[in-house]
C-alpha cells in the first residue's frame, strides 16, 4: 500500500521548508509564496502547501492584495477554511496594529510612508466608501483612528458637526482626514475638494487644525495636502 501524500510543510524536502529556511537564513529569505505557506501550514486534498499559496496570492492580486483583502475575498479562495482565514486575518490585524502603535509613539509625518500603510492596511480593502478620521495629539502622534461615516460619502452625507465633536471628544489638537475610493480612482474629487476645505472651515472654530486628506485605493494612498488642495 502506496504512503499517504503530505500536503504540508512537512511534506516538503528538509531544505525547502520554510520554517527551516526561515529559522536558517531570516525571513527575508523567503519568497512570498513561503510565506504564506508558512502561514497556511497545509494544503488541500490534491494540492500541497505551496500550490495553495501560490493560489491565494494569484487570486487575491498578490502580498498587496492579500493585505487589503476583505474577509468575504478569503472566503472565495477554494481552501482557506476558516481556520485558515481566522490566522490570515490575525496576521492582517497585528499589521495594523504595529503600525498604529509606530504612530502613536512618534510625529505621524515623520513617517509619511507608515501613515500610506496603515491607511492603506484599514481602507484598501473595503469594498464600499468609509470616511475615517486620525485624531492627532499637540505633537501629531495618533491619538485614534476612528470611521465616522460609510456609503456614498458628499458634503451633506458627513457631517461637520459631528466630526468636531469627535475631535472635541478626543481632545484634538489637528486631525488626518480620509476616505477610500472602492473604483481604484485616487483623484480627489470636485466634492472630496469642498468636503475638505467644510470640514478645515468648521474645525477651525475649536482651533484644530487638518493637516490633510488622503484618497485611499488597493493601490495607494494619495495626499490633498501634496496636490495643494488642503
């Protein structure tokens, strides 16, 4: 009688595992493939570890897809039970989470490519538009990220109001605006443009300042503030 095929990891030759190479060499070693494999642990009836992976990032457009993927994408990728999908999702959030925690501890612009990530990391991958705002301390580090606002976002469907009320809540000294745009298009609209330039007018009432407004894609996240529209 034939041997069970391994679909795993530990189905793999001592020297292509990537545990082992990781633990050998670094994880800079690793190709993406590995390191989902890594993650994946095993494979499918039929399909090893390292087809499966290679699977998920195919389907999901790439590591920069796979970041901004939402839960329902995972679920459409044949293989990712939800044990899979519940350690890709725990994986996705400690991104998050590092990088909110790097721009709590230091001026948010110090690291402008951290504040791209982590918009990118929250944004990139919602399939409908969120209107979020980064409340910033006096020494614009992070206080909070919080989404105020979902659907089609316009100048009457969010509301300066409230926005000041949440930046007099958390006791904001400036605040980071930003919102997605689900079609992959980062050109600040004509209503993004008056949407911004409401909320700069209302919040300067309390003295907090915006420092700018990003448009969010899978993509990038691009700056009003570098166009010379805030």
């Amino acid at each position: 009688m034939d041997a069970p095929v391994r679909t795993g990891v530990m189905g793999l030759p001592a020297d292509a595992r990537p545990r082992e190479k990781l633990l050998s060499r670094g994880a800079g070693s690793l190709s993406d493939t590995e390191l989902v494999a890594l993650l994946l642990r095993t494979g499918i009836r039929g399909k090893g570890v390292m087809q499966l992976a290679a699977d998920v990032l195919d389907q999901l457009g790439g590591v920069a897809g796979l970041l901004h993927a939402p839960p329902r994408a995972l679920g459409q990728v044949k293989g990712l039970g939800p044990a899979k999908r519940a350690e890709l999702s725990a994986v996705l959030e400690l991104s998050r989470r590092a990088l909110a925690q790097q721009l709590c501890q230091q001026p948010l612009f110090d690291s402008p490519a951290a504040v791209r990530q982590y918009l990118q990391l929250q944004l990139g991958g919602r399939e409908h538009e969120v209107f979020c705002v980064l409340f910033l301390d006096s020494q614009n580090r992070l206080i909070l990220l919080e989404e105020l606002f979902r659907g089609t976002l316009t100048q009457t469907s969010v509301y300066p109001r409230e926005v000041v009320l949440r930046a007099l809540h958390h006791h904001a000294a400036a605040v980071v605006l930003a919102h997605n745009h689900p079609s992959g298009q980062a050109r600040p609209s004509r209503a993004d443009e008056a949407l911004t330039q409401s909320l700069k007018a209302a919040l300067s009432l309390v003295d907090v300042r915006v420092l700018d407004h990003f448009i969010v894609t899978r993509e990038q996240a691009a700056s009003m503030a570098e166009m010379g529209l805030v």
